[in-house]
C-alpha cells in the first residue's frame, strides 16, 4: 500500500474528536478506500489538557496552528476551528503557503474568504475541500459538483440551518413560543448559548452563498443575501399556517434571475410557509435538506443530518479519502478566473404568495386599514385570519389582536408597498412579518 496521507486536526472540538475517532473506528476500510492509510500526525487546540474523549496521547501538539500547517511531516491541513477570520484564516493562508492542502468544515470562512483560498490553493496546485460546511454530513457539495455536475441548475434551495429547523419543528409540535423552544434548544445543545448566528440567519446564508457558487458557477457573494431569521415567529403564525395547510421553515434559495436581460443571482434566506405536499414540509428536527432542481436531472433531494460529530465528521473524511487519491479538482468546479460576477437580484419584481402578519390596536376601523393599504398597493387578498387579543407575546396591557393574511400571487413589491403604505400608521404595535410561500 502506497504512503499514508499524514493529518494535522487543527481545532479538537464536537467535529475535531469526531474525525480522530472516525479515522480510528473505520481505519482499514478508509484505507482500502483511499488506497492508502489516512494518519493524524500532529494536532492543536486552545487548551493541551482538556479532556476530549480521546486518546491523543499518539500525536504531537502544537500550541499554534501556524507552526502546525508549517510542520514537515504534515500533507493536509484540517481546519475545525471555526470563525471567518482570525487562527482559522491565518492557518487555512499557511497551509496554502506551505504548498498542502486544506480540509475544513468552516462555511463562515468559505462565505467570506473562499475565492481567496481558492485562488491561493490553485496556485499551490492543490485541493481546498469543505464539504462539511454545508448541510454537515449530507454530501450535498459532493453531488452538486460532480453527481449532477452536467446539469444547469434552475433553483437550489433548502433547509439549512437544523437549529432553527428543530426550533420550529418543536414550535409546530408543542404549539409552544419561540423563546421558550429556544431555551430548551439551549438546555440541549441544539442551539448555542449566543444563538444569533443561527436564529438570524446567518449561518444558513454562509451556507447558501458557497451552495449558489457551486450551483451557478458564480463568484461567491455572501453579502447580496437577504436574511430575515425567526426570531420574529410567534406560535401563532405556526398555527395559523397549520390551519391554512402549511408548515414554517427557514429556506435558503438561490436562482438564477433573467427578468432585465442579462443574469443576475438571485438568494434569499427567509422563514417560508411550506405546503403540507412539499418534501420539505416533512423535514423535522435539526434535519437538513436540499432541493436542486437541474433541467435534465429533474428534482433531487439531499438529505439527513446537518450537523453532530458523526456526521460532519463523515463529510471531513470523505473529501481527505479524496485527497488521499490524488485528485484535486478546482474547490468551485471551475477556475477562480472563470467564475462568473453575477449581480445581485432583488425580489422586488419576483411574483408569488405571501403571508403577512400584523399586529395591531384592538379598535375599530383597524381592518378596514390595513385592507385598504392592499388595495392601494394592489395586493389581492386570499385569506384573511384575525385572532383576538392579547396574542402570545405581544405586550402586556396593550388590546392587541393579530391579522393575518395570505396574498393571491402578485409582486412581491406589491407587499412592500403595501407594508410601507401601512409604516406611519399608530394602529401597528409591531413590525409586520412577511413569509413567501415556497412554490411547488
Ligand atoms: N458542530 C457541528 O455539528 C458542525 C457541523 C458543520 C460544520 N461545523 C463547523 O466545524 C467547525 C468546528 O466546529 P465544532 O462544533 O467542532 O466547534 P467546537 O466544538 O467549538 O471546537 C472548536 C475547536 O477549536 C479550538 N479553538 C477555538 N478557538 C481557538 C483558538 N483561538 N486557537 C486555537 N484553537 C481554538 C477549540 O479548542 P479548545 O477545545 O481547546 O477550546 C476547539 O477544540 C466550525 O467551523 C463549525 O462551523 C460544525
């Protein structure tokens, strides 16, 4: 058998002490598989004593990961750190530098910095790798690349974030409010002390952005995401979607847009209502799923589990197995230089459904208004819920009653007008939430 491919964990973590003991569990099938043994030599983390689990005592340590990806007995770098910037970039730079190739599950860094390390990796002549950073142990980056790599893609869109899955999955199940099914996502790991990342949607449209790229052949552009979290839902909207035959998810969803001529990029991050039909209406818990739709494949689904050691552990083995054959492709199917600069698509001219939610004064005339703003904005209405007062979460001592409307299809400026129509108007208690309902 040919020479191992000799390892560097840096970051020793949930997916770090996940990867030591895949390689250890499965070792001799992954080196049939890789035609060649896959070896940790050296490793590092913050702190050299903590307990992970185990047994380290095999590998050397270093307490830098600069000097780590530095290290002569080392051939691939595997970053599991985390954050966009900082010991993660500095690390993924030098590995580059030092002519090795790079592993990591980091969609933050990918997001913000993958066209850099891309080009840097290209110019080493070797393999940048990540397909753990989206949708964890799903091979989503794998079967987009190569799987349907012939297809062009109408649509990629999905679940993509299995905190705020399993939040509102619990919601829908418990009819319980977002703040305590955030609580006990905490108390169980399923969510991060500081959730804001993943409630705001943050982490989805990292995972978005590096999807699009691959899907559309487009530079990355994190920052043309629109993002709305859930942080906003209230356990009345899930059951008010219930009750008009829909669930909630947060999708990520990216197309291609020709509506002015040339093609831009279209990608939004957004809680949608989901017919009860929609393969995605059945994703539950921290499940993740994607859909891409190819114009000669057809509808094809990814799905399973999108984050936890085993699973995104699987994902970071599966690219060194790669590795470890000797192929490097370009991380983004092409070329750096031949990707595409798309402009960013915004959704005002895009047509569809929407669910909109208001919350307002319990006085008369209130109704009247808010009708009148649609029709002003020529908004058709399909249905119309009120609820009395006070709503879940609302203020307290404050008569309050939630509004809640499905739109005929129509543009989506449509709503936004309506919405601005509606801005001053002292009979709104809150910010109305606007939800697109996901096409078929
Ligand atoms: N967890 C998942 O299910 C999952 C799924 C998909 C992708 N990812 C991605 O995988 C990466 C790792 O995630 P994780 O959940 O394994 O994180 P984690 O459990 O927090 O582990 C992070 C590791 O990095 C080390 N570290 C953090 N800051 C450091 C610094 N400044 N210098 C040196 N070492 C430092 C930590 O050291 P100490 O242990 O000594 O503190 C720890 O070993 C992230 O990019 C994450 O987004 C995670």
């Amino acid at each position: 058998m040919a020479e191992p491919l000799r390892i560097a964990l840096a970051g020793l973590g949930t997916v770090g002490a996940g990867v030591i003991r895949l390689l250890e569990t499965n070792s001799e099938l992954i080196a049939r598989r890789a035609r060649r043994p896959i070896v940790v030599t050296a490793i590092s983390a913050r702190d050299r004593y903590k307990p992970r689990g185990v047994d380290l005592s095999g590998y050397a340590w270093e307490d830098d990961m600069v000097i780590l990806a530095e290290r002569p007995d080392v051939d691939v770098v595997v970053e599991l750190v985390g954050g966009s910037d900082g010991p993660a970039l500095a690390c993924a730079r030098t590995t580059f530098e030092a002519g090795k190739a790079l592993v990591t599950a980091n969609k933050a860094m990918i997001a913000h910095h993958g066209l850099e390390l891309a080009t840097r990796a290209e110019a080493a002549g070797v393999s940048l790798k990540f397909e753990a950073a989206v949708a964890g142990g799903i091979p989503v980056i794998k079967g987009l690349r190569e799987g349907a790599a012939a297809n062009a893609f109408e649509r990629v869109y999905g679940i993509l974030n299995g905190t705020c899955n399993y939040i509102l999955s619990t919601m829908e199940d418990t009819g319980r409010d977002f703040a305590s099914v955030l609580a006990d996502a905490q108390r169980l790991g399923y969510a991060e002390s500081d959730p804001s990342f993943d409630v705001d949607g943050i982490d989805a449209a990292h995972k978005l952005s590096i999807l699009a790229a691959i899907a559309f052949g487009s530079r990355i552009d994190f920052g043309a995401v629109e993002v709305t979290g859930i942080s906003q839902l209230r356990a009345a909207d899930i059951a008010q979607a219930d009750s008009l035959g829909y669930v909630i998810r947060l999708i990520g969803m990216a197309e291609p847009d020709f509506s002015e001529g040339a093609c831009k990029l279209f990608q939004r991050v957004q809680p949608h209502l989901v017919p009860f039909d929609h393969p995605l209406a059945h994703v539950d818990g921290a499940t993740n799923a994607v859909v891409a739709e190819g114009n000669f494949s057809g509808r094809l689904l990814f799905q399973g589990a999108g984050a936890g050691d085993g699973p995104t552990a699987s994902a970071v083995v599966a690219d060194l197995i790669d590795i470890a054959r000797g192929e490097v492709a370009s991380p983004f199917s092409v070329p750096v230089s031949d990707l595409e600069t798309l402009p960013a698509a915004t959704s005002g001219h895009r047509r569809g459904r929407a669910y909109i939610r208001f919350t307002v004064a319990d006085r008369p005339g209130v109704l009247a208004e808010l009708t009148a703003a649609m029709r002003d904005a020529g908004v058709s209405i399909e249905s119309l819920i009120q609820k009395g007062a006070p709503e879940d979460g609302g203020p307290d001592g404050i008569g309050e009653v939630l509004v809640a409307m499905v739109t005929h299809e129509g543009p989506e400026s449509g709503v936004t007008h309506a919405i601005e129509l509606l801005s001053q108007s002292p009979s709104l208690t809150a910010p109305p939430l606007v939800m697109h309902i996901l096409g078929k």
